[in-house]
C-alpha cells in the first residue's frame, strides 16, 4: 500500500506531505489541488505503461494530458523542476526530481533516490537506464517491483466519464486491462472477465460470483431492478449493451434509461474487478447519482477498501461522506484506515493564516472530530439561513 505522497513545486504546490490509507477522501473547494494529487500518481501510471524505458516524465499521454511544463510547475515559487515522492509499505520511500524547459511536454528525470534499497540512486549523468522510471536494482526487487506493477495498473476514472453509446469496442484485455479514466473500456472489461470470480469481502449474497452476475447485482442496488444484456456484434470486435430496470420489460439501449446508469456502471466494474493491493482513483464518483445512491456509493467504496484495494476519491459530496462513516460504524472498514482531508485554495489559506490541507479524524462510530469551514457544511448553512438563525 502506497502510505504517503510528497509534492513539492507541483502546480498548486510548494510543498505537500499528505499520508495515504486504505480509503482517502479528498474533499475541499475547487481549484484547491484536489485532483492535482491523483494527476501526480497517474503521470507515474502514465509513463511507466507507454515508455518502459523512458528517462522523461510524460505529460501527455493516454490517460492524461496536461500540457506543457509551465502548466504543472507551482508558478508562485517553482522553476523549471519540480519532485514526486512515494512512501510505500513495502519499496519504502521512492523520489523523483524532474525537469523541463518551460515550454516542453515532457520532463527529463534528473535523479531518482531509492532509501530502502542500499540507498540506490540514479543521477542523469549515469548510463545505467531506467525501467519503470526506477533504478535498475529497485525494479527488479520484489518490493520495487511490485510498487510498478501497482501504479502500471491502476484505475482511474476522471470527472468526465463516457455516456450512453449504442456500440462499446472489444480490446485485448492484456492492452486494456482496466475501465480506462473515461471508463471507456468497462463495457470490454465486463465481458472478457464475464466468468472471473469476485474476491468473497465484495460478493452479493445469492448471486453467482462471477464478475458480470455481481456487477448487475450491485447495479441493482443503485437501479432497483436492473438487469442487463452484453451481445457481442458479428464480425465487429464491438459489443452492444442492453439495458433494462424493470423485469416486466425489454432491454433498451443505454441512452433510453436514466443518464447515472452509465456513470456508475464503470465505478462498479473497476471496484469488482480490482484485486487486493490493487489502486483505485475515482473523482466525483458521486456524478448523476441520487443522495440515496452516493451515500451506498461511499459505502461501497468503502467495502472496497475494507476487502484490501487502496482506494483514494475526490467528491464534493456529504452524502458520500456519510456512506464512508456508516461503513466505519458498521465495521465494514476500520476507522484507522480511512484517511479525509480538507483542501483551501493556497491564496486563501496564505491570506487568512489557515493550513491549506486539513485532516479531520474519524472514530469508530463514524464520528468526526474536527468540521473545517466548508468542510461539508453548506445544508447546516442553509437550514440555519432559513431557519432565521444566520
């Protein structure tokens, strides 16, 4: 498990040291460098998937574009480099520093330092190459190793997620093994692992275990009566998918039933067939979903984590919030595991003396012990307004 990310010079940050658990909630007002921490995870997954062998950082790719140098530099009190620091249990402390013209999309890795591994470091001068953007010696090791093959195949599903399409592509799951950030690939994942078998901590009672009976099954609890339909198409690698949230009718395309069912279906199949250690980031995994239905979500986000993959999530939601600490009341994840933090803009933070990231605790009870202002507190805001009291 991935235990603490250090930022230093990236974007939003001068410097951050932010410790990971199980579940990370990160929550806060916008442009306070929420999604910036997963973009500096998945810049790794990027670059270690499509450039084995590369020397440089790469900006831009597959997963996620992010332009130009200038654009991920903090520009208050960066240059032209900026480090990236992973804490993990096993490989112990991994740091990056990187650097790039300004104008550049990619960044050359100016050393990589490896404590734990007989303090194995790598410079730029050195001829020695670099796999998986780690030194030789760390790559190979069980540990080093095992930290690449996490964040090569991590999850993540960004904000904008793909709507309803009348045809999803079939790809070699060796190629696209995951949902993809739009989860475009949910609909392939679903059906070249119909039959894999779902780990036991995430089964639905009743249900066959395998992968495609448990995702209609937990469809279901979000759309009472879900069912669905995946039909390979003739001579195409393309699949169609049948939708239906009713027994007593037929199954509809996607774009004929409600516009969530789509947004949480990638949720479902990346959180089903994750294994344990595995890494899943998920923003706003709160999108078109009813209160009723974040609040399951949080909770089931949390069964997740509970059954052994790393979880970390960016919402704007408190009914999230709260399925995360009925989850942690009824012992389904340990209180102790579950990490929330608090995100300001660093202008404001600065201006009113405040941290920039806050992190309030919760007990075993689900209680929190700290409420940061506009830490989801907008409805007792607006109750106190109406109620006269503000």
């Amino acid at each position: 498990m991935i235990t603490r990310i250090d930022l230093r010079h990236f974007k939003c940050f001068e410097r951050l040291k932010l410790p990971l658990r199980r579940l990370t909630l990160l929550s806060g007002l916008n442009a306070s460098g929420k999604s910036s921490v997963l973009q500096a995870i998945v810049l790794l997954h990027q670059t270690m998937r499509e450039h084995e062998w590369s020397q440089r950082l790469m900006l831009n790719g597959a997963a996620l574009c992010l332009g130009a140098v200038r654009d991920v530099i903090d520009q208050i009190s960066g240059g032209r480099e900026f480090s990236l620091a992973l804490e993990d249990d096993e490989a112990g402390l991994i740091e990056w520093e990187f650097r790039g013209e300004q104008g550049a999309m990619s960044m050359a890795v100016l050393r990589v330092q490896a404590p734990a591994h007989n303090d194995a470091q790598w410079r730029t001068e050195h001829s020695q190459p670099l796999q998986h953007l780690l030194p030789e010696a760390v790559a190979n090791s069980p540990a080093g190793g095992s930290l690449a093959r996490r964040l090569r195949g991590l999850s993540w599903l960004a904000a904008e997620r793909l709507g309803p399409r009348d045809i999803y592509p079939l790809e070699d799951p060796e190629l696209t093994p995951v949902v993809g950030e739009s989860g475009e690939h949910a609909a392939s994942v679903l059906y070249s692992g119909a039959d894999e078998r779902v780990a036991i901590p995430l089964l639905v009672a009743g249900t066959p275990p395998t992968l495609l009976r448990q995702v209609e099954a937990r469809m279901g609890e979000f759309f009472p009566g879900f069912g669905m339909d995946l039909s390979p198409v003739a001579h195409v690698n393309a699949v169609t998918l049948g939708v239906r949230t009713s027994r007593d009718t037929q199954f509809h395309r996607p774009g004929h039933t409600g516009f969530g069912i789509t947004q949480v279906l990638p949720i479902i199949v990346a959180i089903l067939s994750a294994k344990r250690d595995d890494l899943l980031l998920i923003e706003n995994p709160e999108v078109h979903l009813h209160p009723g239905g974040q609040a399951r979500m949080g909770k089931l986000l949390a069964q997740a984590a509970g059954a052994g993959v790393q979880v970390m999530i960016e919402s704007h939601s408190d009914h999230i919030l709260n399925g995360i600490r009925r989850a942690v009341r009824d012992g389904v994840l340990e209180a102790s595991d579950a990490a929330l933090y608090f995100f300001r803009p660093r202008h404001e933070a600065e201006a009113s003396g405040a941290a920039q990231i806050e992190s309030p605790s919760i007990d075993a009870e689900g209680g929190i012990d700290n409420w940061p202002a506009g830490f989801f507190d907008q409805i007792d805001h607006d109750m106190q307004y109406l109620a006269g009291w503000s």
